[in-house]
C-alpha cells in the first residue's frame, strides 16, 4: 500500500481523512510542521497532503509555506496538494508557484479528494519510472570508455571506435581541447585485442624538449651524467599493449624522425644504446592543431603524419553536437549529485537555454566542471546559470545567438545577474546595493527573494 502523509492540525478533519483514506493507502498523519517532517523524513511518501493554516499561523499561511518549502527541500519530486481555505486563491497560486502539485479547496469532499490523490500518485510513479529509463538510457548511449552521445556526428564516432579497435591500424584522433580525444583513445583500446595490455600515455607537449628522448625511448647507464641506472621509456612500457601520443602536433622535428624510425621498424634504441629493442605497440595519437596544414609548413613531418594517420577519427565541437549538450548536462548532473552525495537537482529554464547556445570553447571538459562546481556550490534544488559560472555577459551573448530565449527570461536572467554582482560588490551592503542599482531598498529585498538570491546574514 502506497503511503500518504497528512498534514492537517484539525482533530475532525484529521480523523475524517484518516477513515475515508485508510483503504487505499497507509495514512500517517501529522499536526504541524515537525511533526511532518519527522514523519517525511522516515517514511519518504511520494504523496503529501498539507493544510495552509498550520499552529503557530493557524490563520495565516506562512507555516504552511515553510513546511512545503521543507519537504520539497529534502525531496523535490514529491507531489504536494496544499489545502487551502476557500477564499484563498492568491495563496493557492502561489503554492504553486513555490512548486507544490496542486491545491484543494476545503470544504473537502472526500470523493474529489481521492481523485486528485489518485493522480498525484500516478503521475509519481511515471515519473520515478521515468527517472530509472533515464539511467537505462545513459548506460545505453555510453559506448565502452564512458563515451555519452547520440547526436548523427558522435554516432559515427562510434562506428569509427568499433571498426578500428578490432585492428592493429594507427589512429589519429583529432578534435578542439576538451573533446574527449583521450576518451576516445582508451574506448578504442578498451574494444581491442590489446585490453589486457598495457596503456601508457605520453604527453609530447607536456615534457621539456631536453628530457622528452629519454623518456620516450629510456637511456642506458652513463648516457649522460646522472644516468645512474638503465632506464627504460615509455615506448619500451608499452610494449603487447597501446601507446597514447597525446598532443603529437608538439613533438618536435628531430624526435619525429626517430619516431617515425620506431613506427617503420617496431625497434627502437635507448640513449647512449645501441641495442634495437623490439616493441610491438599499436599506436593511437591525437592533437588538437591542424596537423595538415602543419605538414604543409613543414612543422610536422609528412611521412609521419601518413604514417600514425591511417585511420583519422575528428571529434566534433560540443557546440555543434545539438541535443548531446543537454544529454550530458544531465548526465554530469546526476553522476556529480550521486558521487557528492547531494540531492537530485535539476536545472532551471534559463540554464537550459544558456547551454544550449553558449559557444562551449572548452568543451566538454568545460561543461563537466561547470555542472560539478554549481553542484558543489550551491544546495538550490533547481540550478540556475548562475551557479554554473555564466557571466552577464554570456548571459547577453546567450540572447544574441539565440533567438528561442523568450524576452522574459533575458529580462530575468540579466535582473538576477545585476542584483547578485552589486550585493557583491558592496559587500552585502543591501543600501548601497540598492543605490547602485537605481531602485529603493524594498525593491531589491523583493528581488532578492524573488530570485532565491542567498546572502551572508547581516
Ligand atoms: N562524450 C563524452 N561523454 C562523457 N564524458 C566526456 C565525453 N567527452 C569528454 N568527456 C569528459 O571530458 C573531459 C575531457 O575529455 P578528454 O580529456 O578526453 O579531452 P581531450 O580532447 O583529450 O582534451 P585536451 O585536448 O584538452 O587534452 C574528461 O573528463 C572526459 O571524461
Ligand atoms: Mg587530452
């Protein structure tokens, strides 16, 4: 039997619903706002019923709006229907606006009543059913690696991952900063024969010049002064497994030719040696330069670009990758809320539409740290673009490049931009706030909280 809370300080009403309600559901009911809670937090019903009036405002609302604000706080998608006096129609729509499901006006009639309960509870079960295909389905747009997506252009990434990753091929995989070359990389090696192999990475740009032969190819003892001990490089590491040439466009012309030299011959010889030791490594390299025009300058070798280039795999901008924006928005969402230990949030109109149409130039690494610092920062069930780190100005450049944003969310977003930096830069001075702003101190308290701005206690 599905459970119902109450609320409800009346004795007679109380004990009315108890007895009407008792054969569909598990009653529980509660006098006042701790008492809910208390009741709440235990059983977590996915149905409440809450009376407007409760002790110590029973003629007033404000007790009742605390304890919705409480129990949507500790579990947003639960279906609260406020019962509200009969003459109370402001405080019913606004009841709804602080997101409770529906209202009933008393007197009640147990037959509406069950009805309405009815539909709550089935809309709740849709969407609990609702929020597991939402995992089903992100398991299933995850290719091996962890890769999300599902737009026309990633799901030829993934043909490419899976026709290649069977074969020994070179593969480049290029693609702007924060794409998922990487990713990319470990999916291919992940689908491979080389699975149980070794996946050692380097990244050529990130290793001094000086240092980076010894540490691609290994030294010998005495090769240079301190080479103490023979040392074995990373080509050598890689050996039965996968060897990650990350950021190759930066491997510098002299180290390309011995590069080249290895992928030709599959030997290679340490510093100060003169052994050639064979390595059977498959090569995958990525870079985000334009690595053919750099051929063509001639800072990048050609035969080797032919060479680690067999198979070439482009990763799209994020910008241009449509509905997967959104895809993994939530997906960072639910997964930094579940690795956190936060509660499920979800985000607001206005940060939808900012990512959907911020130009994204750190790409998906970019929107990942976004999602996880507005997680981190801030505890509003519902994520506004703020939290996510958007200036006023990608506010603005939002609703240039986007025409859906209605003039009613620009006007709204910029609004709560506005009242948020000058608080800040007055240090929480709600005065001079006010004054910076142009309008009177009421008007920015009525701001504040219509825009759920939190500030430090004055
Ligand atoms: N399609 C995706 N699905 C899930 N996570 C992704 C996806 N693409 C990238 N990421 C995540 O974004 C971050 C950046 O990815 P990665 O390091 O592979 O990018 P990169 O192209 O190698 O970047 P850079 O050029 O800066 O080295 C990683 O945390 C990665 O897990
Ligand atoms: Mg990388």
């Amino acid at each position: 039997m599905e459970k119902l809370v109450i609320v409800e300080d009346n004795e007679d009403i109380r004990s009315q619903l108890r007895w009407g309600l008792s054969a569909e559901y598990e009653v529980l009911v509660a006098g006042n706002r701790l008492e809910a809670l208390s009741l709440f937090k235990k059983h977590l019903p996915k149905v409440v019923t809450l009376d407007l009036g409760l002790p110590p405002d029973e003629n007033g609302c404000e007790e009742g709006f605390r304890c919705l604000d409480d129990v949507l706080r500790q579990a947003p998608a639960t279906k609260v229907i406020m019962i509200t006096g009969n003459e109370d129609s402001e405080n019913a729509l606004r009841a709804v606006q602080n997101g409770a499901y529906d209202y009933y006006r008393k007197p009640l009639n147990l037959s509406e009543l069950k009805v309405i309960l009815a539909r709550a509870f089935h809309l709740a079960a849709i969407e609990k059913e609702n929020r597991s295909l939402q995992l089903c389905l992100d398991q299933h747009h995850q290719t091996p690696g962890g890769i999300i997506g599902q737009s026309p252009q990633m799901m030829e990434v993934f043909s490419s991952i899976r026709k290649v990753a069977s074969s020994e091929v070179a593969v480049l995989i290029t693609g702007e900063s924060g794409t998922g070359k990487e990713l990319v990389a470990r999916a291919i090696r992940e689908l491979s024969p080389r699975k149980s192999g070794a996946f050692i990475a380097i990244n050529c740009g990130a290793i001094p010049e000086n240092l980076l032969e010894s540490e691609l190819f290994g030294y010998e003892k005495g090769a240079f002064s301190g080479a103490h001990n023979r040392v074995q490089g990373k080509v050598e590491y890689a050996n039965k497994g996968t060897l990650f040439l990350d950021e190759i466009g930066e491997l510098p012309l002299n180290l390309q030719v011995k590069l080249l030299r290895f992928l030709q011959e599959k030997t290679i010889q340490r510093v100060g040696g003169r052994e050639d030791i064979s390595v059977d490594a498959r090569i995958i390299a990525a870079t985000n330069r334009d690595i053919v025009k750099e051929t063509e300058t001639g800072a990048f070798r050609e035969d080797l670009y032919y060479r680690i280039s067999v198979i070439h795999i482009n990763l799209p901008p994020l910008r241009e990758r449509g509905s997967d924006i959104l895809l993994l928005a939530n997906f960072f969402l639910r997964r930094f809320c579940h690795e956190l230990k936060k509660k499920t949030r979800r985000f607001s109109a206005g940060s939808v539409k900012l990512l959907e149409s911020y130009e994204w130039p750190g790409n998906v690494r970019e929107l990942e740290n976004r999602v996880q610092r507005a997680v981190i920062m801030s505890d509003e069930p519902i994520i506004e673009p703020e939290s996510l780190g958007f200036s006023l100005k990608a506010v603005k450049d939002g609703i240039h490049s986007f025409a859906n944003l209605t003039l009613k969310d620009a006007r709204e977003m910029i609004e709560r931009e506005m009242v948020v930096s000058a608080i800040e830069n007055q240090n929480s001075n709600m005065a001079r706030a006010a004054e910076a702003l142009g309008i009177s101190r009421p008007t920015l308290y009525d701001l504040v909280k219509k825009y759920d701005i939190s500030r430090p206690a004055e």
